[in-house]
C-alpha cells in the first residue's frame, strides 16, 4: 500500500540518508496508529510508548511538542488514516559506536486498511502456530524497535488469505504474541494474556484492553502461557492498534465457539473510541502546516 504522505525531519520527502543507522542497523523504533475523523486514536499511550522505548534503547528523546504538531496537521488533512511513526538514531559514520548524531523522525500516512476498527467482524480470525521462533532478550523485551526479522520470518510462513495470524512463540516454548498483534485469552473465566518480560512488544491496544478489565472488574492476569493453555481455552483475542481486537474463531486445529468477553470489551473499547474522538474535535482546532498539501 502506498502512502499518501510521509515528513522526514518535518520536511515532505520520501527518501532517507543511505548513513541513517535505522536503515543500516534498525537502530530505532515506531508505532503505528489509528486516526479517526480526525482524531489520532490514544496518541498519548502512544507518544508515551515512543518516550519509554527511546529511553531503554538510550535514543534521543523524542520532541513531544514538535511531534504532536506535526501528528495534528496530518490528522486534520487526513482525517482517516494509518498513521506510523519512526524514529532512529540518525545519521553518523559507519560502526556501531555512535558518539553523536541528529536524530531522524518519521511520520508516514497511509490509507485505511481493509478491516473496521474495533466492532464485531464479519470474518472472524483463523490463526496458526508459526515455526520461528522469538529469541529472549531482557533489554529489549517491550520496546518495538525497527528489528523485525523474526516477524517478518513468521509473517512469510504462510500466503495472504490462508490464515490471518501467525502466533509466535519464545526459544522456551511459552507463547509471547502474534507477528502484529497481542494475545488474550479466556481460561477458567480468567482473562490472561502472555507476560512480556522475555520478549515481545507492549502492545497500546494490549494496555487498552487490561485498562478495560480493571474497569469491568474481570479476573485478569499476566503470566506465562503455553500452546495447549491456548488450545484448552474458552476463548481466544488477537489486538492491535489499527483492527481493535479481533475474535479468534480457530488456531490450528482448534475451534472456538465463544466469544463473550471479547464481543464486551469491544463494546467498551467503541465507547473509549468515541470518546476520544469527541474530546478531541470538542477541545481542539488546529490548521495544517502551510507547507503540507490541503
């Protein structure tokens, strides 16, 4: 899918320097996310996730003020889009050691995707068991850094159209995620979804779904889980930032039948949607930069 715009260090360009570490070593991070009728749906987890993932990779942190201004244009001109944010270490001289460099800053709009954000699909997701495997690493466990091998591994085990996920697991055997997604499921009436302190990414619409939890008052955990916790299970969810959380109708050979705690917390999330879309276009007016397209 092609963008329909992308800034580079606030500047309209679609190029980046060959001496960038983000291109030469993935030294950097992103996020992705939602605009809705204007809205960047929860920027502030969002820019929150950027700020926590800069500090543990020692990054220069990001400048909020000028990042949220730049994300305001674009959501105003394109008011529903993907929109994703990269940032990386920058320009310096060949090596890993880097003294000193110019941060690079990224923001790309796409259009919408293929599937509704956040309600009851038609299609619901047919998952498999991806034969990559994640590799443990404490320092990195969390943050969604530019290094996506082993999803981009796990993603190309199976063609478009034969199944909509791939779940990945850690070198011990513990179910981490999804390629592009978090997992929860329902065991027992016990919500739980993998704990991320080995590896995986901490996924924004993973934080909105244990936000919902806690207000809803379910039993909800974090813990270590293995496949067959996943194939006895009630219930199955897959989420992300831009589909919201999508039932899981069969991993593998596995069928699930129920799908009641999800089809409740996508009530909830539609409402936290609309809310934020409401607040947003109620307290805030803004004009686009003068030198992005109208």
């Amino acid at each position: 899918m092609e963008p329909l715009i992308s800034l580079v260090n606030g500047q309209q360009c679609e190029q980046i320097s060959i001496q960038d570490r983000g291109f030469n070593y993935g030294d950097g991070i992103f996020t992705t996310l939602k605009v809705k009728q204007g809205c960047p749906l929860f920027l502030s987890s969002h820019l929150e996730r950027l700020s926590r993932d800069s500090s543990r990779l020692a990054l220069p942190s990001p400048d909020v003020k000028l990042l949220t201004a730049e994300i305001k244009d674009l959501a105003q001109i394109y008011s529903d889009c993907v929109l994703k944010i990269v940032l990386t270490r920058g320009v310096a001289p060949r090596g890993y050691f880097c003294s000193d460099s110019v941060p690079t800053r990224a923001l790309i709009v796409y259009p919408e995707g293929e599937l509704p954000f956040s309600k009851t699909l038609v299609r619901y997701a047919v998952l498999r068991v991806c034969k990559t495997t994640l590799s443990n690493n404490l320092q990195l466990a969390g943050v969604k850094h530019l290094n996506r091998l082993e999803q981009v591994l796990g993603r190309n085990e199976w063609r478009s159209g034969e199944f909509d996920e791939g779940v990945m697991l850690d070198q011990n055997g513990y179910v981490i995620e999804g390629t592009m997604s978090n997992i929860f499921c329902v065991r027992s009436g016990v919500l739980t979804t993998p704990l991320i302190s080995q590896c995986g990414i901490l996924g924004v619409m993973r934080g909105q779904v244990i936000s919902i939890a806690n207000t809803l008052k379910l039993p909800m955990v974090e813990s270590q889980i293995r496949l067959e916790d996943l194939l006895w299970a009630e219930e199955l969810f897959i989420t992300n930032s831009l589909v919201g959380i999508w039932p899981v109708k069969q991993l593998g050979e596995k069928k699930y039948g129920s799908y009641t705690l999800a089809e409740e917390c996508i009530k909830q999330l539609d409402q936290m949607v609309l809310n934020e879309v409401r607040l947003w276009n109620n307290n805030a007016v803004y004009s686009p930069a003068p030198d992005l397209p109208g």
